[in-house]
C-alpha cells in the first residue's frame, strides 16, 4: 500500500462487539482490512474477532489523506453498511470521525471510526486475540470522554440487542401461533353449532317426506250406477256399558282357563277367571263370596277382598258379560 510522509491525526478502530481498539497504521495511506489466506494479507487482520466468517478475505478499504477519509467495499459478499446504510461495491463514499461501519447485516460484527485519544494503548493486527481496554489521560478533554461512554454504551447495547430481539421475536411467534389456535377452535365451535342446529331442524320438521297414498276413484262400468250410489249399511252392535266408570286394580295375575289352569287348581278363584264352560266366574269366583278361601286377586292388597269388589262406586269389569 502507498505511504505518505505528512502528519495525519491519529486515528482508531473501536470494535463494539468486543470493545477492542485498533489503531490504524499512520504510514498507510490506504488500509485494506479483511482475512489472510495462502497469497495474501491484508493491512488490519480480523480473522480472531467474534462472527469473522462473515467477513470477507479482502471486504474493505480505508483512504486516509489530511483530514479526509473516504471508505470502499471491495466487492464483499455480506456488503458493508455505513451508518445503517449499505454501500455500492467498488464506489469510494466519504468517512467522518464517529461513523458506524457494519460487516454485514444484522450488526454481528462492527467498528466505529474515531480519533485515536492521547496515552491510549496502541493494538496492532498482529495482536488482535487481545482484548484491550482504553485508558484516558487525566487531560483528555470532556469531549473524548463522553465519546468514550457512547462507545461502551453502544458495544453494551450490542450485546444485548440480541437477547431482547430473541425475546420479542419468540414472544411474537408465541401470540402468531395463539392466535391461530384461537381462530381454528372459533371455526371449529362455529361448525358444530350450525351441525347442531342443522341437525335439530331436520329433527323437529322431517328430513323426509311421508309418502301421499293417492286413492284412485274404482272405475264404475255402464248400468252399475245403482250400485254406486247405494250405501253400504252398517250394523252397530249394542254393548251395554256398566252404570259407573270402572276402576279395576291391577291383576295379580293372569286369568285361569280350563286350558291353562294348573291341576289341582279350583275353576273360580278370581272374579276374572274362567269356569270349565268357559263362562266368566264373576260373583261365583272364591275371592266374591264372603267366608271360605280368600285367594289374592289383585295387586298391592294386603289382604284379600278389600271391598272394591262390591263398592257402590265401581263394579267388576265382566260382571255383566255372559259366556265366553
């Protein structure tokens, strides 16, 4: 690189990510700054600093002349930003003191561009693995001092700008996915509603049609108009109905007939069985007629006959039928 014999500032490379100080080379006109390989070595070697893979082997030039500075990506492949702002490869572009140069994206890997400040220790490229803390001067003006406080204030703000981005970033992929669940189970809800409701409608109403029995008029012939027009007569049975409404208790059992009647068993226990004519036993039956064998005929008696038989509000169901 060429070198020039006038007097420039001193001037120094603050990485903020590590708070280490580089000066530049004052007999350096141009400072290439990158990674060694086989067949080359660039002025500042950064290949010991934290996240230097994105660094490019030869990713960017310094211009120095007096008290002028200019800066140029050498065609890197993460690109250099200059304070936040990225610059065109190979276009030279002014350099203040106090700028903010960027290897890359995502601020991994940054140095600010400041004045070197008298008694500070000097840190060459030949020993970047050393992490060196600046010492001011007790004459340093309150100028450099609050520079100095920024510096630290933004390489403490670097190292934690991570976590705090990590934070919101899963915070706000945790509500994402809340969200989602949220409106899934809204769907979900509002679909079985509208089944239910769908399902309710066809319930009360019908989901299918009875079918019409369509009644089809008889075909009537010529001359059978007689007979159409003739009503049929219908005979209604007279059926004498009992004097008062009957209120009968529960059967204990089923009537005896002379075809199911147990041997051994009297013809007329029960009012509501039949005799051997196959007549109802009615008044005949053992459970009617006082003294004798009281048999149980009906449910929930506690003892037999219990009056209902002859009450003057009731009468026996086949009391007045005859035979069969």
């Amino acid at each position: 690189m060429r070198s020039t014999g006038a007097t420039k500032r001193k001037l120094r490379l603050v990485h903020v990510q590590t708070t280490t100080l580089i000066e530049l080379p004052e007999h350096l006109e141009n400072i290439r700054i990158g990674k060694p390989d086989r067949n080359w070595q660039p002025d500042i070697d950064v290949s010991n600093f934290p996240n230097s893979d994105i660094v490019s082997r030869s990713h960017v030039e310094i211009r120095i002349s007096t008290n002028r500075y200019s800066i140029e990506d050498l065609g890197s492949s993460n690109g250099t930003y200059l304070n936040h702002s990225l610059l065109t490869p190979f276009t030279p572009c002014q350099l203040h003191i106090g700028d903010r140069i960027d290897f890359g994206k995502d601020d991994l890997f940054t140095f600010l561009f400041r004045e070197a400040q008298i008694g500070s220790t000097r840190v060459t490229s030949n020993s970047i693995n050393e992490r060196v803390t600046p010492t001011v001067n007790g004459d340093s003006n309150s100028q450099q001092e609050g520079s100095f406080v920024f510096d630290l204030l933004g390489a403490i703000w670097n190292i934690f700008s991570p976590i705090f981005n990590g934070l919101i970033a899963f915070f706000g992929n945790l509500l994402k996915r809340l969200v989602s669940l949220a409106i899934k189970i809204g769907i979900f809800l509002v679909s079985a509603t509208a089944i239910v409701l769908v399902a309710l409608f066809l319930f009360f109403q019908g989901y299918t049609d009875s079918p019409k029995v369509v009644k089809t008029p008889p075909v009537i012939a010529p001359g059978d108009n007689e007979s159409v027009n003739k009503k049929p007569v219908i005979e209604i049975p007279t059926v004498k109905l009992p004097p008062k409404k009957l209120v009968e208790p529960r059967r204990f059992r089923l009537p005896y007939t002379p075809e199911n009647r147990p041997s051994g068993q009297p013809s007329c226990d029960c009012p509501f069985d039949r005799a051997n004519d196959w007549s109802i036993c009615g008044g005949r039956s053992a459970y009617a007629k006082t003294g004798g064998r009281e048999p149980i005929c009906y449910e929930g008696e506690k003892a037999s006959r219990q009056l209902w038989y002859y009450s003057s509000e009731t009468s026996f169901v086949d009391r007045e039928r005859p035979g069969k």
